[in-house]
C-alpha cells in the first residue's frame, strides 16, 4: 500500500502546480537584465560581458509588467522611457510566449524563459526588435514586489499614464505644461500610495522627470542628462521648453520642512511643483 500511496501523493503534487496564469498574477519590476553575451565576445570577456549587462539595465529601469487578473495586464515595457500599455494577455501553452495588447494589437511580446524564486524571466520575441534596442539576446528578469492590490496600484492605470504618449506633432506651451504637471502628478500618486500602504520604497525610474533625488531634496539635471525626459516630448526643442517649466517651478519659494523619508519628501515636493506651474 505504502508505494500505491506515494504514486498518489506524487501525482496530487503534479496536478496542483499552479498554471503560469496563476503563477503571473500581481506586479512585477525590472530587476536586472543578463545576457549570452559571453557566447558573442572572445576569450570569455567577464568584464565585458559585465559592463554590456550594466548598460542595458540601466535602459530598461523603467519597466514594469502588472497582471491585474486573468485577463488585465499594465506596464512599460521596451528601452530608455519604454512604451506604456494597457490591455489584455494570454500565454500560449505551446512555446510560452506573453502577448500582450499594444496600441490595440494583440502583440507577440516575450518569450517567458522561467519563473523562479519570484523572479520572471523573459527574452524578447524577433518582431520586438525595436523595443530590445541592443541585443535580441538580453534575457530581462522582473522581481516580483510585495504591492498588491489594484488600489494600492492604481497609478499604472491610464488616466495617470496620458502623459507617456509621446505626441506626434509639436505642442503648444498649454499642452507642454499638461505634460509636465502629468508626470508631477504621476510621480506624486506612486510616493503618495507607497506610504499609504507602507511599502519600503519606491523606484524613481518610472516618474522620468529631469531630476536628481536625495534624501532631503531634489535637483535639476543638466538637460544633456535627460534621456528620458526628452523621449517624452515631440523633439528637443519641446524637451527643452517642459524643462525650463521644471525650473522655473523649482526657483520659486519652497520651504522643505522636515520629514520622515524621502519618500515623503519627494511626495511633498512633487504637490508643491505642480501647485507653482499656472
């Protein structure tokens, strides 16, 4: 009886592994990205491989995926500001690969390589070309965070997210001064609900403003710095009006008082900014 028993058990175990839907459900931030960088560069180049592996993680701190439920799925995905979305996903059985919905399409987006120790590891598919900007081969690994639910997250929602759209014409000082206040906002909403729902700490990767945190404050990047910030607008010139924005907003009368955490100093500067932008 006892083998019987065992056989049993070991089958009940097979049949209870939860599904990679299951498996997908909550948020997920970009960890790090790796490559096979060491099958491309001669003598095994550690160093190479190491600094190539550093640069391209840096271009994707932004991303994110959050799998709402079964079907819903938010994120920014793809190099230097990415490409925000909102839609549905599915996982085909058959190769594992996520699609997801992308400027209404239903898009072939990731091949998912595993799922271990709550990290999510995926390579891109040969049509996202554009978005790997490197190397088809960079493996992005996402760590699952402890956020949890929809309200808690609610800033990877659409109506926080207009002002990643990057337009397709150049834009009057009205509508660059929506821009500007919608990242504040943004930026505001992520350090607003981190401490409403005491998360440890919050990444600035996404809020894409040209700005330098510290502890007890920020600054202003030089413009040359701003990658992301000018991916934003329509061309430098639109960039570099929503900067000035930005310091003009910071020049005036802000007394910073004393906080807890950074977290809530950037809360508190953020509200403020958008305030002195008329």
């Amino acid at each position: 009886m006892r083998p019987t028993f065992i056989a049993i058990a070991a089958l009940c175990f097979i049949g209870c592994k939860p599904s990679i839907e299951n498996q997908l459900q909550g948020k997920w931030d970009f960890y790090k990205s790796e490559s096979k960088a060491e099958h491309a560069f001669e003598n095994n180049d550690d160093l190479t491989v190491k600094v190539f592996d550093g640069v391209s993680s840096r271009i994707f701190a932004s991303n994110y995926l959050y799998f709402v439920n079964e079907k819903k799925c938010t994120g920014i995905v793809g190099a230097e500001t990415g490409s925000y979305f909102s839609g549905n996903w599915h996982v085909d059985p058959k190769d594992s690969t996520l699609s997801l919905t992308i400027e209404g399409k239903d898009v072939p987006f990731f091949k998912i390589e595993k799922i271990e120790d709550d990290k999510l590891y995926c390579t891109f598919k040969k049509t996202q070309k554009k978005y790997s900007v490197i190397s088809l081969d960079q493996i992005l690994v996402f760590k699952r965070t402890q956020e949890g639910t929809e309200v808690a997250l609610s800033y990877t929602q659409p109506q926080f997210n207009q002002w990643r759209v990057k337009p397709k014409t150049s834009e009057n000082l009205n509508q660059i001064k929506e821009r500007v206040k919608g990242a504040l906002r943004y930026s505001a909403l992520v350090c607003k609900l981190g401490m409403k729902y005491k998360s440890k700490s919050v990444s600035t990767a996404t809020f894409n403003l040209p700005l330098k945190y510290y502890s007890n404050g920020v600054m202003m990047k030089p413009m040359g710095e701003c990658k992301d910030w000018t991916a934003l607008f329509y061309d430098e010139y639109d960039a570099l009006v929503g900067y000035n924005i930005v310091v003009s907003a910071i020049k005036s009368d802000l007394i910073i008082p004393r906080m807890d955490s950074a977290m809530e100093t950037n809360e508190f500067i953020f509200t403020e900014l958008l305030k002195s932008i008329k």
